[in-house]
C-alpha cells in the first residue's frame, strides 16, 4: 500500500518561514519524480516545486528564490522549505509521486499552510 504522509504545516506570519515533509512508503522512492502542489480555496491545484528522481528541480515562477524542494532517498522523503512565506502562499500542500515508465501517481492527504499577521 503505497502511503505519502506530509508534516509540518501550520501557521506562520508573513516573512516567517515553514518546513514541510513526506515521508513516502510503499513504493521504490528513488526512481520517482517528486512534486509538492498546493491549492487554495476556490483555485485549481498548482505545482509548487518538483525534483526528479536524479536530482533536477523545478519551481513555480511565485516561489523562486524563496522555496527549496530537497529529497532524501535514504529516509524516502521529500521536503519543502518555505521561507519569506506571503498571505499568497496559504494553501493546502500536497506531496506527489509519479513515475513515468508506466504514469504512476501519488498524492499524499496535504497539509495547510496559512500565512497572516
């Protein structure tokens, strides 16, 4: 049974910062691209940042510089830091595997994050 279990959100000012993990079970972490999306109230989800199984990162335009995507595949988890965190970026998070060989895809139950004064 394949299990991603996302941590560490909760509330945070503006300008704070958050770290976010998933810890992902059931299946062969290494050889899968992982994604963390993030959808707010009455939006689509979006990709926030993804980093493949070998490494390369990609980020959301309105993260750059400010939100870090790292894995760790001995503890098969994926973490997100956040920081100069903005109201904008208060959302549902949401930890993703996918494989492409055979379009395997994951999603853990997401964790808030809510950034106000």
């Amino acid at each position: 049974q394949v299990q991603l279990v996302e941590s560490g959100g909760g509330f945070v000012k503006p300008g704070g910062s958050l770290s976010l993990s998933c810890a992902a079970s059931g299946i062969f972490f290494n050889i899968y691209h992982m994604a963390w999306y993030r959808q707010a109230p009455g939006k689509q989800r979006e990709l926030v940042a993804g980093i493949r199984s070998e490494g390369s990162t990609n980020y959301a335009d309105s993260v750059k510089d400010r939100f870090t995507i790292s894995r760790d595949n001995t503890k098969n988890t994926v973490y997100l830091q956040m920081n100069s965190l903005k109201p904008e970026d208060t959302a549902v998070y949401y930890c993703n595997a996918f494989r492409e060989l055979n379009n395997r895809n994951y999603w853990g139950q997401g964790t808030q994050v809510t950034v106000s004064s």
